[in-house]
C-alpha cells in the first residue's frame, strides 16, 4: 500500500477527521482496529496514520496523494494482507466499486 517511509506531518485522527470513512472497531492498550469504507469516486482529508497491518476485505483501487503533493495509485485483491509504515496521505476511492479494508494500528 504506502510506499513512505519518510517521516511525515501528522495531519490528524482519520476516525477524527473522517468518521464517515473510518469507524474504530476495537481498541486497547496494544492496537486499535479500524474499519474503513469508501463508496465509488469517495475522497477523504489529509489525515495520518501510525505504523500499521491493513487486511483488504474487497479489492481496492485508490490514490493517495502526500503532503509533498506526489500522487500513487495503490491496487490491492482481496485477502491481501499489507504492512505499512506510519504515514500522512489523502486517499481518493478512483474506482467504480466500494471498498472496504481492516486496518491494525500499532501502538508502542
């Protein structure tokens, strides 16, 4: 999924800042689980998250466009299973379907 591995701006809680999108499903100590959904040609907000497990439940065709203003467009099947680094983006749905992706935070 996201490819930064460059530290970057924190821009926000998406469960803050887009509660439309992004739903905690489960929290504690060690991890928070949150739900993520997105309907066709749905955008978000400049929003960060920390490092983290994301496990697609749909296939995926989204853009994340960074603080730096560089854009990437990630593909993901269902079932795969991605770690990413923590990372700020704003995440654009480009496909013509829904998506909808677990995502496991770690906190240290």
């Amino acid at each position: 999924m996201a490819t930064a591995r460059v530290p970057q701006p924190n821009a926000g809680d998406p469960v803050k800042v887009d509660s439309r999108h992004y739903t905690v499903e489960f929290e504690n100590e060690r991890v928070r689980v949150v739900r993520i959904k997105y309907g066709p040609g749905e955008k978000s907000v400049m929003h960060s998250h920390p490092e983290s497990v994301a496990v697609f439940l749909t296939d995926a065709h989204a853009r994340f466009t960074y603080p730096d203003g560089r854009a990437e467009d990630i593909n993901a099947s269902a079932g795969t299973v991605q770690h990413m680094d923590a990372f700020t983006h704003l995440p654009e749905n480009v496909s013509k379907n829904s998506f909808e992706v677990i995502q496991i935070e770690l906190k240290r």
